[in-house]
C-alpha cells in the first residue's frame, strides 16, 4: 500500500532508521543476559539456527554438546536482575550401536562423544543438526530427541561442514579435509551415509580450513586453505576448480590462476554477505601475526568472482585510518587489525534479517561483519558510508571481553544480538542496541 503512494514499505523505514540510531562505540557485553552455567567448559564452536534463529548449539572441548533457547529465557533475581538463556539439551554420547571398530578404536564400547570442531544446522528443519569431529565422523542428530542417528566416517581429519542455504536439487553436506589420500574435501549425502563426490585440486597446503557454499548458487563451493588460497568450485564439474580469489587482480586477467592468492596467510574463515553478492573472508596478511578482513564482489549468479576490478569494493583509507591502519590492494577491501595466529579457523557472523539495520554497499545490501580476533571482537561495518573520505561514521569497533581466545560469533536476527564462545568458559551475548540494564552492567575500558 505504501507504495502505491510513493512511500517507503514501513519495515524499510524502520531498518534505515536502525542504521542511523546505530553507535558502535556503545557496543558491548551485556551480563544481565546469560546463558545457564550448568555443563559448560571451553567452547569450541557455537551455531544458530537460521529457520527460527533461536536455538543455539554449543560444542564443549571436552567433546559435549549443549542447546539452548534464545527465546524462552528465566528470569533471576538473585543480586541484580537478569535472564538466563536455559539448556534444553546436554549431549555426551552417542548410541553405541551406531559405533563400529573404526569409530571406536579403543573398544570401550561407551559412546563417549569426541571433541566436535564445527556445528551446523539443517537450513530447512530445526529437527536436524550436524557435528563435525576430531575422531573423523560426521554425526547427525535428532534435535526433537536429542539423540545422535547416524554416524559417518572418513579416512580423513575432518576440519569444517557446510550446508547449501540455497539448495532445491541437492542435500549434500561439504565437509573440508586435512589432505592423505590426495583430495580437499568430499561431499556427503546423509540419505547414503557415504560421501558420494571428491574435489581435488588448486591448494597447495595440506589443511583446508574452511568449506562454505554459495548463498545464491547451489552448486557453487568456496574452499579456503592455509596457503591463502580461496578456491571455486562447481559440484557439476568436479575434475577443475572454475575461479580463485586473487588480491592482484586485474582487468581481462583468467578467474583461474594457480599462483592467485586472496591473502599473503592462511585463511581462518569466510561468510556470504546477506544477499549473497559479496564473500567475507579472514586470512594473513603476510606480516608476522597480522590479519586483514577482505570483500569481494561476487556475480549475480554467485557463481564466479565479479570479472571486472572496478566492480570490487575499493578502500578510502581516511574514513578508516583513526580506527585501524588500512592497506589496500587492487579491487578489494582490506580491513586490518592485530591477530595472533591460531591453528584452527573461527566462524564469522553477519548482520541479516528483516528487522535489523539496513546497510547499502555498492548497489548491494551490506552487513556488521563480526570477527573473533584472538581475545578481541572485530566489528567492522560493510557500508559505502564507510569509506567516504568526509565520513563521520564509526566503520570498525574493536573490544577485548573474552579472557582467552574466541572460537566463534553467532548473530540473533530476531533479538538483534551476537553471541560469541571461547575457550575462557564465557558465552557473552553483545545487544545490538544498549538497553537500561546493560549500562548498568557495562565493564568501562
């Protein structure tokens, strides 16, 4: 009806009256919000589900996992008044009838869950969800029972599992691969129990360390390696990659080089923007302990980096420089901080959702880009404001909460919060916008 008068819909005017009122300088843990302490240790990774974007999965380092509701929280009033996210599920086992000699070498016989590396949600039903293991199994469980259902392993250390957000034809599940025995990464399907496609090729270091499918194509992969390398790949023709990030890229230059790099170090994670038109991805810069957050333009099929340069996001270092030192290179965006290198990958989290702020970037949509960093939470905001040299806007936030290094973020579109996990035992939740309590409960600089 809006339009029919020449109005903006209400929920768009409501979004760009979200981004202005936003203030980075005032984001923050908020303690009076809290997930249940009752079995949680080290953190090893944390996912919500995108369906209802209320049930958070939790993976200890002691190999258990927990779930909890986002949406249903207690209130305490113990001391100073607070809500308290409950655990509806604690997993330590599975059935041992699921287990053969290859997944229990040792012959207890006892079910004991390994420690899970990455947590993944089924895209289309929150009664499923998977975990990815140190003891190289896939496992698949039963969020209504709470229940593991099936167990599948590989020869492989598996480091990272993916689901296709887009997917109608297929429901295959990418797991990336610590490479023995000559291939990067397999494609499962769980109807099967088996992988069913091998990918092999491009990387030339051994540890894949992440594995992400395209948001607008179903058949498309991204795969990233510690050689800073960030391949594309199409399940359709699995014998050649199709393109490679490069950071030097040039007009008319091939999407496939074999010496293309997206960053100078290993690459510890990547996210697809909100419309699917840019890829995130975190890597090395080539300087002893620097990282960088790079942004790249994507075609409209999702299918192939975008093949010309000037259609990549570009960096006006004056609307950055009193935040973080930038360095750009050719026809991409680079956002750098400090990082200490961790041996893992770290899972990114991005803004989404039809209630939250709206960003525009390059004739797409853009996105608050969360970042664990060591200790420290990056917050960089994708916006074309950004990077205007008279911008007054606060693009980058960095802040320190966690008291060991963060594994993962996780972003609630319907509460407008984060949540980020460690290995210090913490698991903060980071309002969107600063409520009354919140302030009261702020830790000052």
């Amino acid at each position: 009806m809006d339009f029919e008068y020449g109005l903006k819909p209400r929920s768009l005017a409501f979004q760009e009256y979200l981004e202005h009122r936003l203030d980075l300088s005032h984001f923050d843990v908020d303690y009076s919000i809290k997930f249940e302490e009752n079995y949680r240790g080290p953190t090893a990774d944390i996912a919500l589900d995108t369906i209802e974007s209320r049930y958070l999965l939790s993976a200890n380092c002691d190999g258990s996992l927990l779930l909890y509701d986002t949406q249903a929280p207690t209130e305490t009033n113990s001391g100073s008044p607070s809500l308290v996210f409950p655990v509806l599920a604690h997993l330590t086992s599975v059935p041992p009838t699921l287990l053969s000699s290859q997944h229990n070498p040792s012959g207890t016989g006892d079910g004991r869950l390994s420690q899970s590396v990455c947590l993944q949600w089924n895209h289309v039903d929150t009664g499923c969800f998977f975990s990815v293991s140190v003891d190289n199994t896939l496992k698949v469980w039963d969020t209504n029972t709470a229940e593991c259902v099936e167990v599948i392993a590989t020869p492989e250390s598996m480091t990272w599992a993916a689901l296709s957000p887009c997917a109608r034809e297929h429901n295959l599940i990418a797991v990336s691969l610590r490479r023995c025995y000559d291939r990067h990464l397999v494609c499962i399907d769980p109807l099967v129990g088996a992988p069913c496609l091998s990918l092999l090729g491009a990387h030339t270091a051994p540890l894949i360390t992440q594995v992400l499918w395209s948001a607008r194509n179903s058949f498309i992969l991204f795969t990233a390696g510690e050689d800073g390398r960030i391949i594309f790949w199409d399940i359709r023709v699995p014998l050649k990659p199709v393109a490679t990030l490069n950071n030097k890229y040039r007009d008319k230059e091939p999407l496939y080089l074999h010496d293309a790099v997206a960053h100078n170090g290993g690459v510890k994670g990547m996210a697809n923007s909100p419309d699917g038109l840019h890829l995130y991805s975190w890597g090395g810069t080539g300087a002893r302990g620097g990282s960088c957050l790079r942004v790249w333009g994507l075609e409209v099929d999702g299918g192939a980096p975008c093949s010309s340069a000037a259609a990549q996001p570009r960096v006006a270092t004056a609307a950055l420089d009193r935040a973080v030192s930038i360095g750009a290179g050719a026809g991409v965006s680079d956002l750098h901080c400090s990082d200490i290198s961790s041996p893992r990958c770290v899972r990114l989290a991005v803004t989404d959702g039809d209630i939250g702020p709206r960003f525009h970037a390059w004739g797409a949509e853009g996105a608050l880009v969360f970042v664990p960093t060591d200790q420290t939470l990056l917050v960089t905001s994708v916006d074309r404001r950004s990077y205007h040299h008279d911008s007054s806007v606060l693009s980058q936030w960095t802040i320190k909460r966690h008291f060991s290094r963060m594994t993962a973020c996780a972003w609630n579109r319907k509460r407008l919060e984060l949540y980020t996990a460690g290995i210090d035992n913490n698991l903060h939740t980071w309002p969107l916008f600063r409520t009354t309590s919140a302030d009261k409960n702020s830790v000052d600089e």
